[in-house]
C-alpha cells in the first residue's frame, strides 16, 4: 500500500485574529489548495446578486518570492452559487492583516454562510517578480497581435 505523498516542508505562519478560527485543512492528500473557513458568530445571508464579506480570522506570513492564492471551492460555486467576487484573491508576501473571502451569490436564491463553512481554498505558489523594461518593438511571433479566437480554427 502507498502512503500519502509527503507535503512540502514549507511552513506557513498563521495568526489567529478572532476566537474559534480554524487554520487552513488540506481535504485531501493530494489536494493543491486549503480550505479556508467561516469565522462568523452568527449565520450570514447573502441575497442573490450581493456579496458579502466573510472573515476568515486569520493571518499568515507567506515568504517573499511567494503567494497566497484564495481560490473557489468547486462544490460550493456549483452547487449553491457562492464564489469569490474578485474570481480569485491574492495575498502578498507582505500582507499581515486578516484574510477576508468576498463571497459573491450567482444563484437566484438566498444563500446562507455559517460559522465553520469551507468557504473558500488558499493555494500557495511561487511567483515572480520580473523588471519591466520598455521598448519600441516586441519580437515577433506566428500569432502576432491576433486576440480573442485567433487560435481557435
């Protein structure tokens, strides 16, 4: 029997920001992204079209040269409609507030948040930080300036 892939041995430090916060949870052993949950007192409802503002209580210090990527959690998006307003979130590696999910509702009915929910999924990736450099010409290439569909004959 094969055991669980090793996880990186990156560590990621976290700051509990309200009581009752839960730390991020990996649902599955070869899952890319953590879950990340509700850290409400109370349910929130968010009416169709509205977005709403849900704490996660808390922060963490991701390592320059990386970042935090708050995904939707594919079940919650499909099923009941409740994804990221912003599609995806980004946390810089300087950022030490308190990660917020804006829950957004595409459904046409109430949906209901409540404490504890998985609401969302942090991934973490590393990034690049390039120097942008002007110039008076881009190389050329076999697509050239062809935009929206031009690759799809």
């Amino acid at each position: 029997m094969r055991g669980d892939p090793p996880r990186s041995h990156m560590k990621i430090e976290i700051r509990k920001t309200r009581p009752g916060a839960s730390l991020p949870v990996y649902s599955s052993a070869l899952a890319a992204g953590a879950d990340l949950c509700a850290c409400i007192g109370d349910e929130v409802r968010i009416l169709p079209g509205e977005t709403a503002m849900i704490p996660t209580g808390i922060a963490v210090a991701i390592p320059a040269g990386y970042a935090g990527f708050v995904y939707a959690r594919s079940g919650l998006s499909v099923k009941m409609g409740l994804a990221p307003a912003n599609k995806v979130g980004v946390i810089d590696a300087d950022y030490r507030g308190e990660i917020l999910v804006s829950l957004y509702n595409q459904s046409g009915q109430v949906r209901t948040v409540a404490p504890g929910d998985r609401i969302a999924q942090l991934v973490i990736q590393k990034v690049e930080t390039p120097v942008f450099e002007e110039v008076d010409e881009l190389p050329d290439t076999e697509r050239g300036a062809g935009g929206f569909g031009s690759t799809g004959r």
